[in-house]
C-alpha cells in the first residue's frame, strides 16, 4: 500500500516506491500469509510485482492498471 501511495505521488517517488513494492513482496514471501484477507495471498504478491515492475518503467497509470501491461499489447 505504501508503495502504491508513492507511486501515486509522481515520477520523483517512483525509486522509493519501487524500493518499498521490492520489500513489501519480500516481507509477503517470509510470512507466507496474506496480512489483509480480503485480497489473497497471490494477489498481494501480484499487485507489489506490479507496481515494481511499472516504477522500473518510470510510468505508472494507476490502480486500472493493474496488469502492468501496455494498452496496445491487450486484445479485446
């Protein structure tokens, strides 16, 4: 979640944001539990992997963007 806030700060917090996605998927892997129950475990993992992978690409569109996956790479 914090990772996410920094995120949506802008392009100066996206290092930090991508430190702390990073650490939070980390913090996920040694609990083996999610910590809020009403999203599951993979789901945690998936969302910090996200939102770190998308600070490496310095962009970040927000949370409907969940995939991290370019808009032209999508078939409808």
């Amino acid at each position: 979640m914090l990772a996410q806030m920094l995120a949506n700060k802008g392009e100066n917090h996206f290092e930090k944001a991508q430190e702390v996605a990073q650490k939070g998927v980390e913090i996920m892997y040694l609990w083996g539990t999610n910590w809020d129950k009403r999203i599951s475990w993979e789901g945690w993992i998936s969302w910090g992997r996200c939102i770190s992978y998308q600070m490496g690409k310095r962009e970040w569109k927000g949370v409907e963007n969940m995939g991290g996956v370019a808009d032209e790479h999508i078939k409808m």
